[in-house]
C-alpha cells in the first residue's frame, strides 16, 4: 500500500468572515452550505468566490457538538458490477466494528442523480460519507466536503486536499497486465477501453490507459500499441464486442480496461469459435467473482476489493474524528493468471 499524505491549507476563517466577505447574512452562508432550497445562483456564486478565498471549512468540532447519529451514507453508481461487493463488505466490516451503520444510496452515471442522493444523505445528519466511483466532478466533491467528511474510491484525484481517494494502483495494474502478456509471447496487444468524451479525468479507465501505453512504450513496442473504445458504460456493447473480434486486424491479445467488458469479450470469443488463448489471448481488471469461475478462467488484475474497502472505512472514521489532513492511499494490485492467457 502506498500513502501520500497532502497537507490540507491552513486557515482559521470563520462562517462571520465569509459572510462578511460576501456582504451577506450568516444565515444566507448557512443556506449554501446547506445547499437549502431556493438559494439563488447569484447567491451561490458570491458565497462559494469567499470560501474559495478564504479557504473556509466547516469546524470538525462544531459538526461533533451537534451530536453523531453513527450513521454512514455509501454512494454507489450501480450493482451491477459484481467487484463492488467486496468493496462495500470490507467497508461495512469496519463501520459495523465501531459500531456505525452503513446506508447504501445507487445512482446511476449521471451527475445531477448523484448530487441529490449526497445532498439526500447531508440533509439526513450523516456523520460521513463514502463514495464509489463517481461521474461527478472533483470540484463538487469538494463542495460538498466542506459540509461532511468524504472519502471516494475510485476517483484519482492525488490533489484534492478537503477529501481523501482510495484507488487501486490503476497505471501500475495496467502495465502489469500487459507485461503479463508479452511474458507469455504475445507482441501483438491492444485496450480494449470505452468512449471517455462524458467522463471526468478522475476516472480509474484514464489511468489504467496510461499504463499500457507506458509498457508498449517502454518494451518497444509502441508502433503496436493501439486503444480500442467500445461505446459509454452501461450502454449494450455486444455488437461492438463481436464488430472487434471479426476485425481483420484484431490484435493476438488484448487487456480489457474490466472484466465487465473482459468476460462478455470472452464469452463472445469462444460463441464464435475464437480460441482463448490460442487465437485470441485476453486479460481483464478487477478479479471480479465471474472471473475465477472454472468455465470462465479469466486472467485478470486483482485490486483487493476488501482492503479498499476497509481502508476507505478507517481514513472516513479519522476524517469524522476531527482529521483534516487529505490522505490519497494506492493499493498495489496483482495478476491472478489463468488460462485465458
């Protein structure tokens, strides 16, 4: 596990200085804090320029004197990825052994659904707030941890100082997987990756990206090297999927960004009468439970769901402690091969 601390800027301003600096009420910044109803955009913006400015947070101690409900909010994007479970089961673990109770909001990948369900959460006296894979920008979650204490996963985002981000080390998985697949012969390999024009820079794909290219470059093998983007998430991709493995082209192996897009790319495969490994080698990310399936068998990058989880559980309990400092921690992943490969 790899630990960056990031000091949080130090500032001692107060709820009266913003409003005054904002030539408002205190209770119009309370409002914005609050993201209350029927707060004007012009309101807003004055508001958030002061905080800005005077780098303002919320005091720890004074959310504490209100009282903790031991309550935890878990935002999640959707249940269909079957990694998450682990995640979120190491992270109940913790909160359940300090006895906190963990309530689960799914959205969808749409920023506005997402913003409500965490504003949902604040209204509902949530002592903090853990995030998995949001759509939503960095500078919102900011916003919004000047009112909560927030940890998210799956989210690079190393300079945000008023949360902290628990990742899998997304490049180093992605050069691992590639590296796997020139050590078993393959030159010829390819992403297999999707349309990022709606996505934040955050996202874990960009990262596990940058991997690969940096092990094509630096095994000489960047003339090779070649990104193939499937549609957005959550959209069907089985035409895509089948248009890329009757490709002309198609590459000897490929690394697919998850196993989400990696077991139907597999099964596609083997419905065709592609052999895996033997005319297609493939590799995926996540090590999800599909992917240890015998009639599966696909190689794939572990990234510890548990320890993700329970690590992102303990830097929240700290944060609700009265932590302030940001943490941004790596967890080091590893190939699981089997014979997909």
């Amino acid at each position: 596990m790899k630990k960056q601390m990031v000091s949080a800027t130090a500032g001692r301003a107060t709820i009266r200085h913003v409003a005054a600096d904002a030539g408002v009420s205190v209770a119009a910044v309370s409002k914005v804090l609050r993201n209350a109803y029927g707060v004007s955009d012009i309101l807003r913006q004055k508001v958030e320029t002061s905080i800005e400015k005077l780098k303002y947070r919320p005091s720890v101690a004074a959310r504490g004197m209100r009282g903790r409900t031991y309550t935890i909010g878990v935002l999640i994007i959707e249940l269909t990825n079957p990694f998450l479970a682990g995640v979120i089961e190491g992270a109940n673990d913790t909160f359940s052994d300090n006895n906190y109770k963990a309530l689960v909001g799914i959205g969808r990948a749409a920023s506005a659904i997402e913003a409500s369900l965490i504003e949902s959460m604040i209204d509902n006296h949530m002592d903090g707030l853990l995030i998995i894979a949001p759509r939503i920008s960095g500078k919102l979650i900011e916003r919004y941890s000047r009112q909560i204490p927030i940890v998210v996963i799956a989210h690079h985002e190393p300079q945000a100082l008023s949360y902290d981000t628990v990742n899998s080390d997304d490049r180093k998985g992605a050069y691992l997987a590639a590296e796997a697949l020139l050590q078993q012969g393959y030159e010829d390999i390819a992403m297999l990756s999707y349309d990022l024009s709606e996505s934040p820079s955050s996202v874990v794909v960009l990262q596990r990206e940058i991997g690969y290219t940096e092990f094509m470059k630096q095994a000489g093998l960047e003339a090779r090297s070649r990104i193939i983007r499937l549609p957005l998430v959550a959209t069907d991709r089985s035409a895509e999927i089948q248009t890329f493995l009757n490709s002309p082209d198609r590459p000897r192996a490929v690394f697919v960004w998850s196993d989400l897009d990696a077991v139907p790319l597999l099964n596609a495969a083997r419905t065709s009468g592609i052999r895996v490994p033997e005319d297609l080698a493939i590799i995926g990310y996540d090590n999800s439970p599909h992917a240890a399936i015998p009639l599966v068998a696909l190689s794939s990058i572990d990234q510890n769901p548990a320890e993700l989880g329970k690590t992102a559980a303990e830097m929240l309990l700290s944060r609700i402690d009265g932590r302030e400092e940001a943490q941004h921690v790596l967890i080091e992943p590893h190939v699981e091969k089997r014979s997909s490969v």
